[in-house]
C-alpha cells in the first residue's frame, strides 16, 4: 500500500514504492500496446480483414489487455487515497465532452490565428468524408491510445504518485513515465511480432518519421496538457483527460495528415508553423484546464470562510454553551456523558457564530440527560465548598 494506517492517521508508505507503481503503470501500456498491435496485425491477416476493421481490431485489444489489468490492481489496494477517477456512466460523459470541447475550442481558437497570419492554408472541405473520418477516427483513438493511456498513466500512475507526493512531482513523474512508454512498447512489438511471424516497426525513442527531438518536446506538453485535464474539477476528472486526447488527436490527423488518410478536410502547414501551432494550442488547453481548477480551489477557500483565533474568555463561554445544544456529535445516553468530537459543519458553524473561528470548539464532555441541569434551575452549593469560577471572569 502506499499509506499505512498509524494511531488513527494515514501516512504515506516508502517513495519507492510509489514510484514503482508509477513504473508498473507504464509497463502495462507499453507491454498492452506492443503486444496487442503485433497480434492484432496477426488476427488482421488470419481473418483477412482490410479496410476499418483492421484498424478496430487491434485497438480493441490493447484496451482488452490494459484496462482490466490496471482496474485490478488499483482496485486490490483498499488503502489507496485516490481512485482513478472514472466516475459514473453519466459523469464519464459529461467529463469527456468538457475535454473534448475545451481543446477543440482552443485548437480552433489558435489554429484561426494561424490561418489570419497565414500560416495556414486550407483545402475545400468534404463534409461528408469528414463526418465519417472523426467517427470512425474517435472509436479506434479511444480504444487505442486514449482510454488505455489515460487509466494506466494518468490514471494508475498519477494516483501511485499522488498518493505519496505533491502535485508538481507527480505531474512531471507521470509525464516521464509517459515519455518511456512508446520506447517500451516497440521492444515488446518487436518481441511478440517476431514469436508470431509478423512485420514488426524499427525500435526507437521516437516513432518512425518523426523527429527525434521535436517529438519528446510534442510529447512533454502533450502529457503535462493531460495532467491538467485530469485535474480539474469535475466528478469523472480521467475522461476529461481521455476526451483531450482524442481532440487532440483528431485535429492533428485532420489539419496536418488530412490529404494522406482521406479525412475529407486539411491544411498545408510548414513544419516549424504547425510545430508552434500545435504546443500553442495544447498551452491554451492546460491553462484553461488549470484556470479552473485554481478558480474552484478560491471558490472552496471563500466557502470556508476566515480562520481567526479565540477572541477571549466570553467566546469561549458562549462555545461552551452553543456546543452541547448543537446536533454535531453522537447524543448522550442516560447510561452517564461520555467526550465526543464534533463534526467540521457543526464545529466551523460554531466558530462563525462566535467569531472564533473554525477550529474553536474543543471535545467537551456531554452530558446526559438525567444529569444535566434543568433550564433556569439554581444550583445549590453546600456550605464550605469551594466554587469553581471561569478563568476568564472576574470577581465582583
């Protein structure tokens, strides 16, 4: 586990072992992306399929290999401190049209720059075809990269770290691990390509035909853009994340490849403008992302209210007197009173009332029923015993 569980408190395990885990996330896409691209090119030709289902199959299988995996091993950990954050079916649709739109929007929003400074010259569109490529373009990209990716990095990886550091580390470690996988995967591809008798792609750092430092630099942003989404406020903050993913993808395959896979709409781009063009936009992305995520934090923070300190002895008092009356804590039983700890509402509801501050009421000792003092009854002290008087009071 990456917490443990000390006198009543929860604290992070040893560093290793989140970055371990960091590191097991990352070798599950990689072997699910190696392994289900050299298999599935075996099952293409076994079946002799062409066309869209040829591209389906395989995709099909990398999610088949890695989600259940990573489903399995974070959900084996019953101490961990934060889930993947999957959501429910409805929150998950929610969640990856709100990554979908934002960094559609942003691409348009920039690429519409380009195109003003002309940078950007664009063919006649073929509505039609380009209907057909984002559909059939967002089942394969889910299933291959997006869906896959974002539960075993952002997901699994981000939550590993998560749990043991601060936002910025596990930020630049996931990305990291992100960086690492499609190295791995090639080796794995080329393993299990060659134990099934197919073509396998060279191995590299880089995807062939792509430059080998402009595309860790493509890849750095791209995943710190991702840990953004994945941030956000939002009950299925992962397929916010996965919803970037395919816009991103579906942008680049449509303005910068759209000529070579018929996507029935494209954009003649000089390399260096379409490199500016895309960091540009995935950096109007992450701040959006991030804009709201600091915009719900202040949000939260003017919710709370002030912290102020105990202002003297009659807000004490007055604490004292609110607290017992107050539904904050388990009730007192006749059996005799017993010390409780109030709830955070009841305690910060005190605090505001009194002027104390949320972290005014102590536990007190409650009461029971039998015991306590009738309203507007006098109490009686025997002769000769000593009155006990509020500290803060003074004698008169």
């Amino acid at each position: 586990m990456a917490t443990k569980e000390k006198r009543g408190r929860t604290e992070p395990g040893p560093a290793w072992r989140a970055w371990g885990r960091a590191l097991l996330g990352g070798a599950v896409m990689a072997v699910a992306l190696g392994t289900g691209n050299a298999l599935g090119e075996a099952l293409v030709r076994a079946l002799d399929l062409d066309g869209y289902p040829a591209q389906l199959l395989p995709a099909a299988l990398v999610s088949a290999l890695a989600v259940p995996v990573v489903l399995a091993l974070r959900s084996g950990r019953p101490g961990s401190g934060r889930p993947l954050g999957l959501g429910t079916p409805a929150s998950a649709a929610h969640g990856f049209v709100r990554g979908l739109a934002v960094t559609t929007a942003c691409a348009a929003l920039v690429l519409g720059g380009g195109t003003a400074a002309g940078w950007v010259r664009w063919s006649g569109p073929d509505p039609a075809a380009l209907v057909s490529f984002l559909a059939g373009n967002a089942l394969v990209a889910v299933l291959l990269e997006a869906l896959p990716e974002e539960t075993t990095l952002r997901g699994y990886a981000w939550a590993s770290l998560r749990d043991r550091f601060g936002g910025v580390l596990s930020a630049l470690g996931t990305t990291l691990v992100f960086l690492l996988v499609p190295a791995a995967s090639t080796v794995v591809q080329a393993g299990v390509a060659q134990a099934v008798g197919v073509e396998a792609p060279p191995m590299g750092l880089a995807p062939a035909g792509q430059d080998p430092v402009a595309y860790p630099v493509l890849l750095s942003v791209f995943g710190l853009t991702l840990i953004a989404a994945r941030t956000a406020p939002g009950r299925a903050p992962l397929w916010a994340a996965i919803g970037t993913h395919v816009a991103f993808l579906s942008v680049n395959r449509v303005v910068f490849e759209g000529g070579r896979r018929d996507a029935g709409w494209s954009a003649h781009v000089s390399p260096v403008h379409a490199a500016i063009l895309e960091l540009g936009y995935l950096a109007a992305t992450a701040a959006v992302f991030t804009g709201a995520r600091l915009l719900a934090s202040r949000g939260r923070a003017s919710a709370t209210g002030p912290r102020t300190a105990v202002s003297g002895p009659r807000v004490r008092a007055a604490a004292a007197w609110l607290r017992p009356v107050l539904p904050s804590g388990p009730r007192a039983t006749a059996s005799g009173g017993r010390r409780v700890q109030p709830s955070a509402a009841t305690t910060y509801s005190v605090g505001v009332w009194a002027g104390g501050g949320s972290g005014l009421v102590p536990p007190v000792r409650v009461l029971s029923r039998a015991s306590a003092p009738r309203p507007g009854a006098v109490s009686r002290v025997r002769p000769g015993t000593a009155v006990r008087r509020n500290p803060g009071t003074r004698r008169r």
